[in-house]
C-alpha cells in the first residue's frame, strides 16, 4: 500500500493596538494586557491569515534541521519581528521587508514559544517605534540590515501607528 506524506504551513499574524488609558501609559498598558491583566486592553485587535515562507528563511530552516553548520535559531536571542510601509506584493524570491521605513524589535521575554506543533513569535513596539504605515511583517534570526536572515514575509495594510501608540505583533505558525 502506498502511503504518502503531506505536511501543511499556515500562520497566523496578531496585531494589538493600545493607547494610553487609566493613567497608564500605552506600554504598560500592553505588557499588563499581555501578562494576562485584562482590565488593560487593546482598542483592536488585528488577526491577518497566512504569509510566505522566503526562499532564503526556507533554506536556513533546512541547514538548521540537517545541523549543516553555519544557521542561526530564530531563538528569543536572536529573533527579531519586524514591520514595514511597502505595499509591494510578497514574493518567495523576497529576502527582507522591502520598504523605505522598516523597524524591527527584539522578542519579548520567552518567545518565541512552542506549543504543540504551533511556533509563535511576539515583538513589542513601543511609542517611538515604527511610527508609519503598517504594510509589511517579517521575522529574521538577527539584524536583517546585517546578517539576519527573514523567514517570511506577509503583505497586509494595517493602518499608521501614530506616535505614543503601543502595537503588539504575533506570528503563530502551525506545521501538521
């Protein structure tokens, strides 16, 4: 009997959007969110389906499986989200976030985490950070300016962070 192997990449990107409230700045008013206060949420909540994986990330993903030597975790020591302003249609052939104005952050304390068979990244973007057109999401395994290789790339107007605001930023990815 033949048997045949099938696996499956969806993902999931998140986007909360805080203000200061309560006398609470916007950032504490995230992290308290996030740290599962919910008298502290966010005035939307964004969920954008699906991304590409980039055909440099996908080669780094299969050094890493193989332990070919020379890759780098997206680990929370290395991993970095970021955000971007191009409108310009992803392509596997992408290698970074394409726009003139790109920030990326760091990810919080323990991500990204691993539940199941679900990966997911978080970056914090606070009030003086990627105050632009929101358009374009990556992650890297470092500084993409330098030798930091993205993953993925995901298209999708969001609207313009305006200064003082706090936006979170998720990406779960599920392998089956």
């Amino acid at each position: 009997m033949e048997h045949n192997e099938y696996a499956k990449h969806n993902s999931s990107w998140i986007i909360r959007k805080f203000i200061a409230q309560n006398n609470v700045d916007a950032l504490m008013a995230a992290r308290l969110h996030l740290d599962g206060n919910r008298n502290f949420n966010p005035y939307d909540v964004i969920q954008i389906p699906d991304n590409i994986l980039l055909n440099v990330g996908i080669a780094e993903i299969w050094t890493l499986v193989a332990d070919l030597g020379g890759g780098v975790a997206y680990s929370n020591a290395n991993a970095q989200i970021g955000v971007g302003d191009s409108a310009a249609a992803e392509s596997p052939s992408d290698t970074t976030l394409t726009g003139p104005l790109i920030d990326y952050v760091t990810m919080e304390a323990s991500y990204p985490q691993l539940s199941a068979q679900t990966l997911t990244f978080r970056g914090v973007f606070d009030g003086s950070t990627a105050n632009n057109a929101w358009n374009e999401f990556a992650v890297a395994n470092g500084d993409p300016g330098t030798t930091g290789i993205n993953m993925n790339r995901k298209v999708s107007s969001q609207g313009v962070k305006a200064n003082g605001q706090v936006w979170t930023l998720d990406l779960s990815i599920t392998l089956t």
